[in-house]
C-alpha cells in the first residue's frame, strides 16, 4: 500500500521500480493522488490503467466538489488554493479528463483487507462505523490520532492524510503509529521531506523514494516507526 502521491508520477515509478512488484502482489493507494505535484494526470491514469485500488482522498474529494460548481465557486477557489491548479495544468488542455473524473468518484471511502484497515484520514474514535462518513474518513486528524483507544480491536487502521512529521518526535520520512493505526503519509510534496512510501504488509518492509534526491531505501517496518504517546 502507497501513501499520498500528490502529483508525483516520476517518484511513483521509481518506488514501484525499487519495490519490484509480482503479478501476485496486490496494490492499494491510501488516496490523495492529485494536487500538489506537477504530474497528477500521469498518476491517476497510470492507476486506473492498472487497476489497482484507490480510496477517495480529501484532495480527490475537493477535486469532484469543485467540478459540480461554476468556476467562480468558493468550491474551486479552494480547491485550486490546495494544489488543484497544478491539477489542472497536469493535463493538456486545462480540463480534467471526464473519465478521471468519474473514476475519482467511485472510489470508495475505504476498505476492509481483514487484519488491516485502510481509510485515507482516520475515523471518529466516538462515533459508530455505520455513522461516519466523508467528513471523517477523508478529513480527520487529531480526534482519531490522539485517542488512547483502539478503533477496531483486532484491526490495524493504515491512513494517509496528516505528514508524519507533524507528530512529536517524529522525523522526516519516519512512520508514525499509535493506539490501532499507523500513517504512511511522509511528505512527498514536501520540501522538508520527499519521501514517498510504500509497505509491504506480508513482509513488514518499508520502501521509500525520495522525489528530491531521487534516493530510494528500504527499512524493517520497526525500525522506521515512531509510536505516538497520548499525552
């Protein structure tokens, strides 16, 4: 599984290249493909021509909102404030593709793999499953992150969304975990970061690229984690 790409194809490919995928492998994208980067369109379509599963990411969902307003919407103007301008310059005329539209808005909101858990931001530690939805799938950050509880007892939640490095003590291309979750989200977009990370579940391996300094690396899945203390 692969945390935010935002826009960032090159750094992508080489990941997957670094990675060596089998055709038995199984890919998933914790959402936020688009924005931020300057090759979004490269990145949904290389996902949807691969078939592999994406789940609808805040970035994704700012993207449909915009597109159901006239442009002069405070929808677009936050949308294109959040990295949907360069969005919108990653394909050629302007416009994204009606088809990546239509394909981002059938991502689901997140998916049950048995063990793990994916979402793209985090779920409402007080509030029922059946009750949630994109508000906190896609957008939370601190009342999932901060709860001292586990979410689902005998599920890890794996999420994107909030840059690992926001937390205490955690560094730049370090993984965050805590009470139920772990966080891939490492900052590719981000000058103070680069790194875009995939995990190997099976094997518990990390396996990073730098979209910067074009370096890749490969860690033990404890050895780049930083757990999150509740204060």
């Amino acid at each position: 599984m692969v945390g935010d790409v935002h826009g960032h194809y090159a750094g992508l490919m080489s990941l997957l290249e670094f990675v060596g995928l089998t055709k038995s492998d199984r890919l998933y994208f914790l959402g936020d493909l688009i924005d931020r980067g300057e090759e979004s369109a490269a990145v949904v379509d290389w996902v949807m021509v691969q078939a592999t599963e994406s789940l609808l990411g805040n970035h994704e969902y700012m993207c449909l909102e915009a597109h159901q307003h006239p442009p002069t919407a405070m929808a677009w103007r936050g949308w294109l404030a959040n990295g949907g301008s360069k969005t919108l310059t990653s394909y050629a005329d302007g416009v994204v593709a009606p088809a990546h539209l239509a394909w981002m808005a059938q991502r689901p909101t997140y998916l049950d793999l048995g063990e793990v858990w994916l979402v793209h931001a985090g779920v409402d530690p007080d509030l029922p499953l059946h009750e949630q939805g994109i508000r906190e799938f896609c957008w939370i950050r601190e009342p999932f992150f901060c709860s001292p509880k586990r979410f689902f007892p005998d599920k890890t939640i794996v999420t994107g969304h909030t840059i690992t490095f926001m937390f205490p003590g955690v560094e730049p291309g370090q993984l965050a975990a805590g009470a139920g979750w772990l966080n891939l989200e490492t900052g590719a977009y981000h000058p103070k970061s680069g790194w875009l990370t995939a995990l190997d579940v099976d094997n518990r391996r990390v396996y990073q690229s730098n979209v910067f300094r074009r370096q890749n690396r490969v860690r033990a899945l404890e050895e780049i984690t930083v757990y999150f203390e509740v204060p």
